[in-house]
C-alpha cells in the first residue's frame, strides 16, 4: 500500500502545473510554424448571414458555471505581438504624426501615370484596380455621388484608429487625380451585370467614373487601399479555428483581440464588421511562412454606409425576435433607442452621433460569436485602450478624412469623444479599473486608476506557492507573493498582482 501511495503522489505531482513559467509574462506570441499549404476559401456573405443570424455559431459562454476567459493572452491578460495583434499606442504612446501616418504613411500610388489592370463596374462601390509607376498594386475605391469624402474620408479615419489600437490593416490614402493620368494596361477583363467576362476598353473607364462625385476642381478623389503583402488565402471566421493553420490554435471566439474589437468597432460604427472584411495573407519572415490576420473594407464605418449614409438604426441588429416581437406587440408605439438621436446634416459624414449612443446596446448587423462571448475583463481591455486617446489624438487621426468643410470634421471629433467617454463610464465600472501596475524605488506596488475615482482602496500581500497556487498569510519578504486589491465600495471586484522576485508577472481580475 505503500508503495502504491507514493506512486500516486508521483503522478499528481508530475499532473501538477505551475501557475507561472520562468519566462512570463510574454510580450510576443512564440515563433510561428512553418505553414507549407493552405487553402484559399471564399465565404459566402448571405450564409454567414443567416448562420449567424438563425443559427449558432461557435461555442458560446455557459448559462451557468464558471465563464470561458478569453484567451490568446499572456499572464498580464493581454494579447501578445503577432499575427493578430501589436501592442501599439496604449502600451507605446504614438505621436500625432505617427497616428496619422498610420501603417505607412509614405507610399501613396506614385508617378503621373497610373495603369488600370483591373476593374470592378457593379455592385456597391465601383472602382478600379491600378499598377503605379513604381509597379505597386493598389485598390482605387470612390465616393457617392450622393455623398461626396463620406467613404473614403471613413476608410481613411478608421484605418488609422484600428491601427492605433493594434490591428494589422491595409494603408489607405486618399488621392486625387484626373482621367488622363490612366492608362488601360493591356487584356483587361472586365465581367458584365450577368458575370460573363470581355475585354475592358476605355468607354468602361469613363462609364465608372461618371457614376461617381468630382472636385470643384474636375479631378477625382478616391481611396487608394496598398495592396497587401503575400498571398490572399480568404477571410478568417469569426469562431473556430483554420484547419490548415497550425498556428490557429485558440477559436476565434475566445480571442481577447476579437471579443474586444466589439468596443471598438461600438465607438467607430464599424457595424459592418462581419468574416468578409477580414483577410487572410501568407507572407514569408525570417524564414518562415504563415498566415497573418487584417480588419480592411473600413468605407462603411463612422456614419457611412459607403455607397450612402448609414442607417439610422445602425449599431442594430438587421433582425431580433426580442425587439420584433416589442414592436409587434406594441403596434410600434414603443421606438427602440437609436430612434431618437438627432443628426447633424453633414453629407459628408452621414449619420453618426454621440449624444443617444450607447456601448452597452450597440452591435452589429447581425450577431457575431466573439462579440457576444465578451466578459467584463475583455471589456475594460478594450476601453482603457479607447480612452487613451486624447481630444487631440482623436482630433489628428480625423483630419486625416481631409473633409472639406471644417464645421463637418469638429462634429465628428466632438462625436467619436463623446462616444469614448461614454464607453470609458460603462466599462471601467465592471471591473476596479487599475492598470498599469509597477514597483516603485522603494519596492511599493503602485498603479494607475484610470477611472480616478476609486477612493477607498484596500491591499493584503500573501505569499504564493507556484506549483500549488496555494496563499498564506505574508510574515516577511517572499520570493513569491501576490497582493489582493480589493475597494470597499466595490465588493466583487478585485486585482490580484503576482510578483516574483521583484517582477510583476500576472493579474487576474474579479467581477
């Protein structure tokens, strides 16, 4: 019997796992594997529509028990650089001129001529594929007549604000150019409204460019998206994983950097955020090939629906039984939230506002599993990030949309702060809003209270046992500790801070 005990000790002591390893917390995702095939897919839009829309997608948080955290984070809780995320103005203040520069900022489409290699004449946004004279690859897209700077001044704005806060996505530039600076390039092909292709001519060129708003000076403004680096291999989902990626190990509804991206797609309108404007490249670094993950097609954000204004009712679901059934049942006497905000009458800024908007009641066209898997910790992960930006910040990232009318570009600077204030008041309240926490001198943890409001701050300091998590009572100075933060109007919540030999090496956090 002996021996039979000491066999099992053996075992669960071998099962046991410690909390933390020498290298946590880590600041990139580790090297990624070698990725030698993988398939390009295309996703159908009205299937992930109604899938999402009438079915279940992904695995969702339990009604009862203990949630699913959000993974793909270090011990900090925070996502590591990589494929899918980089680290950038929260955790590494950008200048004004970087914000503006966004993800390159030095490479609009060069020279006088430009050659079309491609077009596209229906559907929502015609426009033009093009070759500069530096050979580079660009995707020309316009504005509607309607509504004059509203898409690109949109793609333009919130490319540099998803960059900002850590996304991989194209550069976008607005340009300006007129028709003579064109140049067909040669066997062109261009489908028709039945699909059938043929041989692009000049009178196609002029065709889209009638359908679209010129200067008062008679030249053309557009957005000119860089084409991205590697082969395009199709969009991610935004649930499970790519079978043909070994990297893609945690679903996508687990992610922190998508569950997030609800925060901040709430405060830029990005209601358009569904799997086919997302993009799946296979570059080649160091050696290595793999896939890294971009958010693109940003005309229908702020308040653009990029071939008009948006909605109203943008930030609603296309349908809901819940609030169907409300106006059913209310002979629509009963008008949901969003009807009633007043709107400024910009065209070139079509509907946005931050006076009616709110966080907690945002979403998107239709459900979106990462989205709706969010916790409170994913949450204030994104709002201290949206609340790191500055009047002035904000201020610099929308004058980059180079509106012409400057009372149209104030409004939407006094909007998108609003909506950040008011998402900052929703989200830091779920959670004890502390962040950025570091020892002093002295060896006193110290931290910020990015709401600075709590006032009645507790700290007990525990030594800590890594291979069994177990905590006692500190007596003296301990290789291994943990300080429990706690705040007495706030009972539920707290922040527990493991330090390890003078090193702050993880958080976890309570609600």
């Amino acid at each position: 019997m002996k021996h039979v005990f000491v066999l099992l000790s053996l075992a669960c002591a071998a099962l046991a796992q410690p909390k933390f390893y020498p290298d946590d917390p880590l600041d990139r995702e580790p090297a990624p594997r070698n990725v030698d095939k993988v398939l390009n897919r295309k996703l159908s839009d009205y299937y992930d529509l109604f899938s999402h829309q009438f079915g279940k997608t992904g695995e969702r948080q339990p009604k009862t028990g203990p949630p699913i955290p959000a993974r793909a984070v270090n011990t900090l809780g925070e996502p590591m650089d990589g494929a899918w995320y980089v680290k950038r103005h929260y955790y590494r203040r950008m200048s004004p001129e970087e914000l503006k520069r966004g993800p390159g900022g030095k490479n609009p489409p060069a020279g006088a001529k430009w050659t079309v290699v491609g077009a596209k004449s229906e559907g929502i946004t015609p426009g033009f594929t093009i070759l500069d004279e530096k050979k580079q690859r660009y995707f020309i897209k316009f504005d509607p007549l309607s509504n004059p700077e509203i898409a690109t001044a949109a793609d333009s704005i919130t490319s540099r604000f998803f960059y900002a806060l850590g996304y991989h996505v194209p550069e976008n530039y607005i340009v300006f150019f007129r028709p003579e600076q064109l140049e067909l390039g040669p066997d062109v092909q261009l489908a028709d409204a039945t699909g059938k292709k043929r041989k692009m001519t000049n009178r196609d060129i002029y065709e889209i460019l009638v359908k679209v708003p010129k200067t008062k000076d008679g030249r053309y403004r557009a957005t000119a998206s860089r084409g991205i680096e590697g082969k395009p291999v199709g969009p991610p989902r935004y649930y499970g994983t790519r079978k043909d990626d070994p990297n893609d190990i945690v679903p996508h509804e687990h992610r922190r950097d998508l569950r997030g991206l609800h925060v901040f797609s709430a405060w830029l309108n990005h209601d358009d955020s569904r799997s086919i404007n997302n993009y799946d490249s296979l570059v080649r670094e160091d050696g290595r090939q793999f896939l890294r993950h971009y958010l693109l097609d940003f005309g229908s954000t702020l308040g653009s629906a990029s071939q008009k204004a948006n909605s109203p009712r943008s930030g609603a679901y296309f349908f809901g039984w819940k609030s169907s059934a409300r106006q059913l049942f209310t002979l629509g006497l009963a008008p949901p939230y969003w009807a009633f905000a007043n709107y400024e009458k910009y065209p070139s800024l079509g509907l946005f506002e931050g006076d009616v908007f709110n966080p907690e009641f945002w979403v998107a066209e239709y459900p979106n599993p990462a989205f709706l898997n969010r916790l409170p910790d994913d949450e204030f992960w994104a709002a201290k990030q949206v609340m790191d930006f500055s009047d002035d910040d904000i201020r610099a990232i929308v004058s980059t949309g180079l509106l012409s009318d400057p009372k149209a570009a104030e409004y939407l600077v006094q909007a998108l702060i609003k909506r950040r204030d008011k998402i900052g008041k929703a989200y830091f309240s779920k959670v004890l809003p502390f962040d950025r926490f570091r020892l002093d001198a002295d060896g006193a943890l110290v931290w910020d209270d990015l709401s600075n409001s709590v006032k009645d701050t507790r700290i007990a300091w525990f030594a800590f046992d890594n291979a069994t998590g177990a905590r006692t009572p500190a007596s003296g100075p301990s290789p291994w500790a943990v300080a429990e933060i706690t705040a007495a109007s706030l009972p539920k919540q707290s922040v527990h801070v493991f330090v390890r030999s003078g090193t702050i090496v993880g958080l976890d956090r309570t609600w």
